[in-house]
C-alpha cells in the first residue's frame, strides 16, 4: 500500500503536467520573452573583453561559481529572479569566455573578478 506521501506526490506530479500540458503555449511564449529580455541585455552590455555585442556570441559568465544560483540558461525562472542572477555574472563572447576558462596558470574567476573590477 503507498504511503500518504507517495500518494501527494503522484498527485503533484499529475498536476504538474496536466497544468504544462493546458498551459503549453502559454509557457512557449513566456519563455520566447524572457530570452529576447535577456539577450538585450547582453547585447547592450556586450563583451566585458573585446565588445562583442551580437547577443547570439555572447554568454553569461558567473565571477564567483559559489555565488552561483542557477545556470543563465533556465529561462523558465522569474524575471526578478533572472536579474539578480545577472548582477553576479559578466557578460563574454563565446571565444573570450572559452579562453578566459582555458587560461593556462592562472585561476578563470579572479581574471573575471578583475574584469568586473576594471570596469
């Protein structure tokens, strides 16, 4: 026999996805939204190494991974939520973030520390 919480949380999960499924479209155009916001914010930003600002090359770059929340990627997050995350982020094109990550000898996030800094 299942248990009360077993039970609860079946009932969570059919919820869930009967209220994903009703709300399908919803959800598609709210998502579609948030990545336009976000990426006019990183275009207005643009690259903190090179000024890069095609929104397509650019990616969030966190400067200190244990004040990271979540990935910049979840777009189903909240506004509110989203732009606190971005306080803790720089935004970099694609090639500086990948040898920002690749620098040899020196630590990837006190080179990011010294971008935000510099600025």
């Amino acid at each position: 026999m299942a248990t009360k919480q077993e039970i609860r949380k079946e009932g969570d999960r059919v919820r869930a996805n009967t209220w994903y499924a009703a709300n399908k479209e919803r959800r598609a155009k709210r998502v579609a939204a948030t990545r336009k916001w976000l990426s006019g914010m990183k275009a207005e930003a643009g690259c903190s190494t090179c000024g890069e600002n095609d929104p397509v090359c650019l990616d969030w770059h966190h400067t200190n991974p244990q004040e990271k929340s979540f990935n910049m990627i979840e777009t189903c997050r909240s506004r509110v939520a989203l732009e606190a995350e971005t306080k803790k982020c720089v935004v970099l094109c694609a090639n500086c973030h990948r040898k920002l990550h690749s620098a040899e000898g020196q630590r990837p996030h006190q080179i990011a520390r010294e971008l935000v800094t510099a600025e």
